[in-house]
C-alpha cells in the first residue's frame, strides 16, 4: 500500500509538523486498508478555519479538524482518493495547552482522528465513538503517546 499525501499550508502558525510527521501519523491510521491511498491534509488558521465550519457545518467557529471524504464512485475515478483533512492549526495549539497535552501528540491524534474519519469511522452514536477511540488510544500508543481521552 502507499499513500499519497498532499500537504497544503495555509497557516502562520509555528510550529506545525512537517510533511514526514504528517506522513507518519497517516501511515498509522490508514494501515488497515490494503489499497493505495490518496489525502490531502490542509493545515489552516482561524478564519479559514471558521469559514469552512460555517459553509459545511453551519457552526459560526473554527474547530480542529474537518473531514471531506471524496463520496465518489470508483467507477468515475481512476485514482485512490480518500478526501481531504482540514486542521486548524491555532486551535490545535490552544486546545493542547488548555488539555496539558504535548502539541506534539495533540497534532497526532487530529491527525488520526481526521485519517479515520475518511474510512467511515465515527463518533456520533455511542458505539461508534467507542470504537473509534478505542482504535485512536490504541494506534496513539503504538507511536509512544498517551491516552488522548485520558481525563474523560
């Protein structure tokens, strides 16, 4: 399997990851799947941020990562494209400092989170939030970081 990937930077924030980071953390999450894989991963500032959750999700503010699976039929597309992963910097630094996280994994996990996302993982319903934070704890272990949900 490989994985294409696509890093955007739109951000002026520091301190954001670089490409084999990125690379690595995809890697872990798209592992499961046997076929090739193509993302984008944009990293955004605020108002990029904002604007994409409020056209898509009609929510007035910037969140930490925005998934767009590319819902076309295989038919239509002649190459592996999984969609795109949005992250919005400021907010990924801000919600480490405010959790006691390293940013370092703070950008793992919305890294994975986003990466699972585009294979159909959710966390909607119960059940589905279970299975997906199972699986997010377990591959965030696997790269030496701890327990995101830790103080839930």
């Amino acid at each position: 399997m490989t994985i294409e990937l696509d890093v955007q930077v739109a951000s002026e924030a520091p301190d954001l990851p670089e490409e084999p980071q990125l690379r690595r953390w995809c890697e872990a999450a798209l592992r499961q799947r046997t076929a090739d894989s193509e993302l984008t991963i944009r990293l955004v500032d605020e108002p990029e941020g904002r604007e994409l959750n409020s056209t898509y999700r009609h929510r007035d503010y910037a969140t930490n990562v925005l998934t767009f699976p590319a819902d076309i039929p295989d038919e239509l597309l002649d190459i592996p494209l999984l969609g795109d992963v949005i992250i919005c910097a400021p907010v990924i630094a801000r919600e480490a400092a405010e959790q006691g996280k390293s940013l370092e994994a703070h950008w793992a996990h919305m890294v994975i989170h986003g990466c699972l996302h585009l294979l159909g993982y959710d966390h909607i319903e119960n059940d589905e939030a279970e299975e997906m934070e199972a699986l997010e704890r377990h591959l965030l272990a696997e790269l030496g970081h701890p327990d995101p949900y830790g103080d839930e």
